[in-house]
C-alpha cells in the first residue's frame, strides 16, 4: 500500500489565498473557466487543487467549472462543447473560456491528431492542453528537462525518483492523488517546468504531426494562464475605476 503523504503546514498556509487588493470604486467583469478533462480523476484533481492556491481576489470575480469526463478520442472535444453550450443556457452568458486536457496514451495517432486540429478550427475557440505522451510528464518537467521519449510505464518510477531525490524519503506515487499540486509546489519547480515545457515545444515549431512529438505538452499554457488571471483582474480594474 502506498504510503499517504501528508502535506505540511507550512506548505498549506503558502497556498492559502491571498488578497488582491484594489482601490474602492473598481468593477470587474466576471469570468468563467471550463476546463474539461479526458481523464476522471488525475487532471480534475490537479486542476481543483491550483484553483484554491489562486489569489483570493481571482477566486472573486472568476468562476471555475472543472469537470473530468472519461471521453476519449474527438468525443471529448464534442462532448467539451456540448457542456459549454449547457452550461451557457443555464447561465445566460457565454462561456469566456473553454480548455480540454487530455494524452496521447489514451488515442490512436490519427484520433489525437484530430482531436487537436477540431480544437484549433473550431469556432468559438477550444484551447488545448495537451499531453504526449501522458499528463505525468508535466510534472516530470518540475524536476528536469526530458526530449527523449518516455513510455507510459516509466512514469512512475521517474516521479518517485525525482520527489525522493529532492527530500521525500519513501514517496510512492499515487495516480489518483489530491495531493499532487501541492507536492509540486514544495519539492518542484513550476517555473522551471514552464520553461522545459516552452523549450520541448519550440523543438516541434512548425510541425502539424502531434503524435510524433513526444516527449511534449501544451499543459503549461492553462498553467500560465489561470496563474496570470491576478494581473488581467487588476489590469481591469485600473479600465474600469469609477
């Protein structure tokens, strides 16, 4: 059985929302995210925990609908339109945002591929962060830079290394686990996988074939985004000072 991690304080408290303070009079306009997720477990997860390390003030005026589907192949992205499409009648407004996360593992090379291009042809846009070979090699890249091709049964062996390297003596990994951002967050390096993110996709610039690219992924896009949503609420806010 694998041992249960137990996050601590210190990690807890740094991942408590802070304030965005902005001056009386401001109006924001008030966003909504939907992330939609191939998988029913490990993305969701990852992606509810970012949302409660977000400053307090995005949590304000952004609203996050992150749903995990078990869809694979272009059924997901169908499906992602399908619970826009709802989730705007329920609402009455549009959707500003919609994100599909899914890998490779789960599609044949010309499902993925296709997958991929529906999301960059559709109107309005679906964003895409996706994954080849699997959503692990995301955090893979908090720890080091990899382009050679990893098979989806090291996966594991190489998180496990990697955390136990950096100070968690006897960590297992969990696939399933709601621990794993904040894990990410103490004993990795989310800007540095952001920049091996960035430098494993410049290696790819231009080429349309995304089931040849691999190792790859497009996850630090929503990453950056929804952590760079604390300047866009403010930048709104200084246009919008009554």
């Amino acid at each position: 059985m694998a041992r249960k991690v137990k996050i601590p304080n210190e990690v807890k408290k740094r991942h408590s929302r802070s304030n965005i303070l902005r001056p009386e009079g401001i109006k924001h306009k008030r966003r909504f995210y939907l992330i939609v997720c191939e998988g029913e477990k490990t993305e969701p997860n990852y992606f509810r925990s970012l949302k409660e390390a977000l400053p307090k003030g995005v949590v304000e005026v952004c609203d996050f609908e992150i749903i995990g589907t078990g869809h694979n192949t272009k059924s997901l992205v169908t499906k992602a339109m399908a619970i826009r499409t709802e989730l705007e009648g329920q609402r009455n407004r549009p959707i500003d945002k919609l994100w599909v996360v899914f890998d490779r593992d789960s599609f044949t090379r010309q499902s993925f591929n296709a997958a991929i291009g529906t999301c960059t042809v559709n109107r309005p846009k679906v964003d895409c962060a996706w994954t080849n070979e699997a959503f692990e090699l995301w955090y893979l890249l908090h720890f080091h830079f990899y382009n050679t091709a990893i098979s989806r049964d090291q996966y594991q062996k190489l998180i496990e290394k990697n955390f136990q390297a950096n100070g968690l003596i006897g960590y297992k990994y969990t696939k399933n686990s709601t621990e794993m951002f904040a894990l990410l967050e103490k004993y990795g390096d989310r800007g540095g996988a952001i920049s091996f993110a960035d430098k494993l996709g410049a290696m790819y610039a231009g080429q349309s074939h995304y089931s040849e690219q691999n190792p790859c992924t497009m996850v630090h896009k929503l990453v950056e985004e929804l952590f760079g949503l604390e300047k866009t609420v403010l930048a709104e806010g200084n246009d919008n000072i009554s």
